[in-house]
C-alpha cells in the first residue's frame, strides 16, 4: 500500500568514458556505488544533479506486500466462522491481552481486515474465553496495551468485531481502532447468533473433502449440498458463503450469522436480521452516549461503524 524523464547532460564529465550515456538507462545501488568508487563524491553528486541517472528501486522496494486478513480467536468454537470470514487469513488463538499483544507484533505484512471473533458486552469489554470461563476485559485496558504495537505500514484497514452488543458503545470501538491504527471498526449493537450446519452424508459417509465426490455421486450431493442450506430454515438467507468452495474450506460446514436482541439462538421473523441485511452506520462517538445504541424494547439491530478522522 504505495521518474521523471531524465535529461543528458549539456557537457560530458571527466572520466565519464566509463559511464554509459542512456537517458533513460536505470542503475542499482550497486552500480552507484562504483560511479562514485570512479569519480568520487563530488562527481557522483554532479551526475545525480544533472538528472543522467534514475537510481533503480532495490528488490525489497519494488515488491508490495499484499494486505492480508488477521483474526483474532479469543475462545474455541469459532474456527469455521474464522474459515468463512477470512478464507486466506491468518488465524491467531489468544487467551490473554499479553498474548495478544505479541501475536499482533509478530505479524510482518499489511493487515486488510482485523476480525475479532469473542464474547463481548454492551460495555465494550471483549471476553478471552478459556476452559475455565471467559475474563471479560475493558476497551480502555486492552487499547493501552494495543497502542502503537503494530506499525503503520501495517495498521489494518479495518476492525471487524464479531461478538454480541459491541456496537452499543462506539467509544469502546474506537478505543480499539485508534490503538491499532485501523481506518475504521465496526461492530453489532445487538446479540450475535451463529449457527453451524454440516456436514452432507452419502449413505453413512460424512462428506468433508471434494475428492470423495465421485463423477456418479455428484447429482446426489448436489441435491444434499441444497438439502444442507434448507436446513437452516428462515436463517438460510444469514449464510455467511453457501458455495461448494466454503463448504469444504471449512471441513464440510456451512455458517449463518445473524443479530436478535434477545438472548436465544432461535430465528425470530420479527426482530432477527442477517448480519448481511444490516447497512452499517456511521456515527460520531465524541458526539453520542453508548445509551444511543441499545437495541431497545422494539429490538432495533443495527451496525455501527467509527472511522478515523480525515
């Protein structure tokens, strides 16, 4: 995430036999290196000046690192939700803020989407969960340790929170965004249900990798695949990815998402919405209340979004 035509020189310089004359001809470091071994400082200097020479990119400049998504497991249970969000992430298990914080300075590329898959609370606070229970820590703790770890040539484009009722305190969501340099975070105000479906059987044969699909066995398990997506009922339409390519990335799952203001992981027709459905809003946080955001007795769900400051 990231020249100009070269005129020659008006008088030929003293020992610029040895200097190949092209106006457009690019030279490494290395060759620079030798025209000042030949002409010295003040020669070099000269030649730069009257623009003969471009000095060519070294390797590691011209390579662009591509942005690549990161995420962020703070409990088990959530690999395939992982899969299907971040097909070609990297996938990071922490359990506590410290290791946390040194997974995310590990990383040595530009980061496109930071997701957080955990528990959370209206408050703000994220929940690192663990076979004793889940340890809910506050926004402002975890944005103090968060600060400036990850570089700004790496700062992801965005903070992706997937847990319950994040979006009912912006404030907490832009703690987290500032600290990590991210150019926006979003999050839902509202509980965050995601169910998991799979895999499709043939016979007594769990379906989990293409190459068990033969020639004469796929119209069936195409008709399984569709039999799998019905299954979800009402909810078919919070699938997160329904391609065959999804289903087997994730181990022969399928993953729909959805928000409800209330504590249950059944579909309700009137106040369910599929994380799809919701168009994110963006809002001020310095110039609301977290009460502002609160789903209510009408079950209003909704996607929040902060961004930095142009």
């Amino acid at each position: 995430m990231p020249r100009a035509q070269k005129q020659g020189l008006k008088k030929p310089l003293a020992q610029s036999k040895s200097i190949p004359q092209s106006k457009t001809k690019l030279y490494s470091g290395a060759d620079l290196q030798h025209f000042q071994r030949s002409l010295g400082n003040q020669g070099l200097q000269r030649l730069i000046s009257g623009d003969l020479i471009q000095r060519a990119p070294d390797a590691d400049e011209t390579k662009k690192a591509k942005r690549r998504d990161v995420v962020l497991l703070m409990g088990s249970g959530f690999n395939e939700e992982a899969t299907v969000l971040a097909p070609d992430g990297l996938y990071l298990s922490v359990g506590s803020v410290d290791e946390m914080v040194t997974k995310l300075e590990g990383i040595d590329f530009p980061i496109k989407n930071l997701v957080i898959i955990s528990h959370s609370l209206p408050s703000g606070d994220l929940g690192f969960g663990s076979a004793e229970g889940t340890t809910y820590i506050r926004a402002s703790v975890l944005a103090s340790k968060l600060t400036g770890i990850i570089p700004a040539d790496k700062s992801p484009e965005k903070v992706d929170f997937r847990g319950c009722s994040i979006g009912s305190s912006p404030a907490a969501m832009e703690q987290i965004r500032s600290a990590v340099g991210a150019g926006s975070a979003i999050g839902g105000n509202c509980f965050n249900v995601t169910q998991i479906q799979g895999p499709v059987l043939l016979g007594d044969e769990a379906i989990t990798k293409l190459e068990q699909v033969t020639k004469e066995d796929r119209p069936v398990f195409e008709t399984g695949l569709q039999m799998l997506i019905d299954s979800f009922g009402p909810a078919k339409d919070c699938i997160l990815d329904r391609s065959e390519t999804s289903y087997f990335r994730t181990g022969g799952k399928m993953v729909a998402q959805w928000f409800s203001p209330d504590l249950s992981g059944e579909w309700d027709d009137r106040k369910s919405k599929c994380y799809s459905a919701i168009t994110p809003e963006i809002v001020d946080p310095k110039k609301s209340t977290d009460g502002d955001f609160d789903p209510g007795i009408a079950g209003h769900c909704r996607l929040i979004q902060v961004e930095k400051k142009k």
